[in-house]
C-alpha cells in the first residue's frame, strides 16, 4: 500500500510539472500588463514638421495647435504597430468628435506600400508619409512604434513605446484631460 | 495465508492501475500543450519552446520587471525581408546568416512608481562552444552593421529599414506597457550552438542571466 501511495504521489507530481508549461512566444500584446502613459518631465515642445498625407496634402504642426494630438510613429512591416491599428481606429471613433487629433506618422515607406497595406489593414484617421525617414530625427524615438501625446500648446506630454490598447479610456482620459476648457 | 496472498494481489493490481494512469495522463497532457516546452529553468526562469509549425525555438526570461523574447528567424525569412527593402543579395544573406534572432524586450509591470528598465545590447556577450579559449564575444549591434556599410552601396531607404527593423542598442522601457522588438543579430554562423550572456538594469540596479545552449536558426 506503501508503494501504492509513493507512485499515487509522484503521479501528481508529474500532472503538476506537465501542467505547469512555461508560456509561448508571446504576442506583442500588452493586454495582460494595466497601460499607462509616460509622462515626460520636461514637457519638451514637438519638433514642427511638414508631412504629406495619402492626397498629397501638406500638414504641419501648428495646423493642429489648440488641440491634444495623439502622433504615433509607425510601419507596414512592424507587426506591433499593425497590432495596435485596430483599437487607434476605434480610440479614433471615440476622440474624433471631441475635438483631438490622431495622426499616423509612416517611417520610410512610399505611397503605394501604404495603400496596398490599408487594404487589408484600413486607417481610419490621417496617415502622413515620412518617406525619407528625416521627420522621425527629430523625435526621441528609438523603435517602433512609439506613440506621442502633445497638448494643445505643442508640448509632449506623455509617451508610449510599444503598442496599446489605445481605446482604452483610462489612456483616453489622460489626452482628454489636456484640453483647454 | 490466504487473506495476506489476496491483500498482496491486491495491491499489484493499485500499483499496476496507478503506473498505466499516470503514463496516460502523462502523455495526454504533455500533448496538449501550446508549444513543446524543452527545458524550464526555474531559478532564472527561462523558458524554450519550439513552434511546431514553423520549428522555430524561442527563449523567454523573465526576472522582476524585465522580460526578454528571443524567437530565431529563419535566415530564408530574414533575407526575403532585406532584399524586399532593397538591400543587395549579398547584404541580404550576410545579414540573414549572422544568427539572427527577432527580440521582444518588455517592463512588465503597471505601476507607474515602479522602476524603469534598461538594456545595452553592447553588454551583451555570447559564448560559442567550440569557441577553444571560450571567450565570450560581443553581439554584432546595428551600428557595427553600418561601419561595414561605409561607403557600400546600401540605398537611404535600406538603411531607414534596417535601423528601424533592427533592436535599438540602448533603450529604456517604463511601467504601463512599454517594449520594444526588433532584429538582434547574435553573429555566429548558423546552427552554432552558444551561451547567451544577458545584462539589464532595473532603476540603478544591475542584473545579468545566462541563456544556455542557444541554436542560430539552421539555413536549409
């Protein structure tokens, strides 16, 4: 019986060790982690910048001054930055009456790259095009995608490298916040 | 006699129920998990698995706040993704057959008074087994890749890709959700199996890991 209960034992054992398997390579997924921003200490103001947009319309900076922006950086080919498109459109369903912008910066691709790429993965807000990679210079950038709040008076307030869950309100709030009353 | 030959009988046939039980159970549940975990290193807590689809080994370590994805690119993946971007064929493979590894690095924690954590990929060492004096190498960091460059024909627009394709060398990641993923190119030749020598800091506080017997992905 002794030995009945030994191999009972090491039976649960082994059930434990098998069920505790370690994780997969995860997805870039940051759901499991509560988001955040990060503010920025020094409140620097945002570089100016003069991009095209998919019409060849010029956009600028001060275009948008009096409201909070959300600038996020990004690529066709980063899967982190196609991961978090599809909650940027609905943060966009959420703010766009509200009086924020939600620009959509591409790092080094053309035009056509960028269209074939909203075919299958669409963009409902502005997508500007820094082809020649010389605009994301001048941010304090170093991967993508890194995503930008500035507030109405063209300072960066906070800062979120990697991707969110962007129609999250607890995130939404802190950029509604920014508005000049 | 004859109630101790009955007990005795008894117990085999427990001993023998438990034995097929737990080799069953075993097995059915070792099947049915998402990857096929190799090998768990508890104190450090890393992790390998492999993808059954595309046969692939990824690392995962996790200590703290810090945790760091190390998923092999295949080198037929990694020069499709150059030459797609411009790159020569030459470029293309010599990047692709540096053991190049796609890299998640992540805060995982949400409090925002939490520390930040940081890595400097210049740190990083790696040991090669048949290395014969076993001297840890450093890793081939992005802007050894430009050095090379100088002067080559290597097209503004494959550059924009590289950098921004490639894991920045130093960054810091806050509480709340921020990472980082990008190419890391280990340097050796593929199939070489090493020793990855990992070093990170949470707020002032430095940390280092050994990732055992890592493989470069294999270029069929």
């Amino acid at each position: 019986m002794k030995l009945a209960q030994t191999l009972l034992s090491a039976f649960v054992l082994m059930f434990m060790i098998a069920c505790d398997a370690g994780p997969s390579p995860s997805s870039s997924k940051t759901s499991h982690v509560q988001q955040a921003l990060t503010p920025l200490a020094n409140k620097p103001n945002a570089p100016e910048f003069n991009l095209i947009d998919m019409d060849d319309e010029m956009h600028k900076l001060a275009d948008y001054k009096g409201k909070p922006i959300i600038i996020n950086f990004w690529a066709t080919w980063c899967p982190p930055c196609r991961e978090e498109l599809p909650s940027m459109n609905r943060a966009w369903k959420k703010v766009k009456d509200e009086g924020i912008a939600m620009l959509a910066i591409n790092v080094g691709e053309d035009e056509d790259t960028i269209f074939a790429f909203s075919g299958e993965y669409p963009i409902d807000f502005t997508v500007l095009l820094d082809e020649s990679g010389q605009e994301i210079n001048k941010w304090p950038i170093k991967g993508l995608p890194t995503t930008f709040v500035i507030d109405p008076d063209g300072k960066i307030i906070y800062q979120a490298i990697g991707g969110r869950e962007w129609d999250d309100d607890k995130l939404l709030d802190m950029v509604r916040a920014l508005k000049k009353s | 006699m004859i109630i101790n030959y009955k007990s005795k009988k008894m117990n085999q046939k427990v001993v023998l129920l438990i034995c097929s039980i737990m080799t069953f159970s075993f097995f059915v549940v070792s099947s049915t998990l998402k990857a096929d975990e190799i090998k768990q290193n508890v104190e450090l807590n890393i992790v390998k698995t492999v993808n059954k689809e595309t046969q692939l080994s990824a690392w995962k370590l996790s200590k703290g706040n810090f945790q760091l994805e190390l998923i092999q690119r295949s080198p037929e993946q990694t020069r499709s993704f150059f030459q797609g971007r411009g790159f020569s064929s030459k470029v293309a493979n010599d990047i692709a057959t540096s053991c190049v590894f796609q890299t998640i690095g992540r805060n995982t924690e949400a409090d925002n008074k939490t520390d930040s954590v940081s890595v400097d990929l210049s740190e990083w060492r790696i040991a090669v087994a048949d290395n014969k004096d076993k001297s840890a190498q450093a890793i081939k960091l992005k802007e050894d890749w430009n050095k090379e460059w100088k002067g080559a024909k290597v097209s503004v627009a494959s550059r924009i890709a590289f950098r921004w394709a490639t894991y920045p060398s130093e960054q810091s990641f806050e509480p709340g959700g921020d990472f980082n993923w990008g190419m890391i190119s280990m340097g050796p030749k593929p199939d070489t199996t090493f020793d990855l020598h990992v070093f990170w800091k949470q707020g002032d506080k430095k940390h280092d890991a050994w990732i055992r017997n890592m493989q470069c992905p294999k270029d069929f």
